[in-house]
C-alpha cells in the first residue's frame, strides 16, 4: 500500500469513516472503518481506480459492490493501535471479509 494520504472524506464520525486515499505512487484506495476495541480501529482498504471512486462517489455503483469486488480481488485489513505507534496490515480476499464488515447492500 505504501504510504497514504487521504484524497477525500464522505464520512466522519470521531474520525474519517469511509474515505477515499492516495499512495505516493499515484494508486488509489477506498477505505471504511469497520471496528474498534480497548486496542485500536480497524479498517479495510479497497484497491480503486478513480473512475471506480467516481462511480461510487456518484452512486453508479454500490459501496458494498467496491468492497466484495475490489480491483485486485482482495483487501488490506488495517489495524491501527490507540496505545502505541503501531500498525498492521494483512491483504485478504474478499469473500474472506465477515459480512458484517461490509455496507449494507442498500448504502450507495
């Protein structure tokens, strides 16, 4: 993934919550926050293409579609630590996501 800056935020809520970034290469990603505990938040980062933003952005295409179906056939699940300056990423395909991590079917 490299290192990333968010490109722009459609949800905040104590922080961005569904958001779209950028890497230093120029990729782009689609990111969602999907849980929290004592540790930290977790999130899922969606390889996307800005036409693929556009779309989701636009409501072409539903959010939980840029999830189950992302560019590269999977995710980066993120998990950030409250407590220390740490971070840990784990690419998975996206039917291995529990279900409840995606957007209602309905959410555009």
């Amino acid at each position: 993934m490299g290192r990333l800056k968010i490109h722009e935020i459609y949800v905040r809520y104590d922080g961005p919550r569904l958001f779209s970034c950028v890497n230093e290469s120029g990729a782009y990603f689609l990111g969602l926050f999907v849980d929290e505990d004592d540790a930290g938040e977790v999130f899922v980062f969606a390889p996307a293409s800005s036409d693929r933003l556009n779309a989701v952005r636009s409501g072409q295409m539903p959010l939980r579609h840029a999830f189950e179906s992302p560019l590269d056939g999977g995710v980066f699940v993120v998990r950030a630590s409250k407590t220390r300056l740490e971070t840990s990423v784990q690419w998975r395909r996206s039917e291995e996501l529990p279900t409840d991590w995606l957007p209602d079917a309905a959410a555009h």
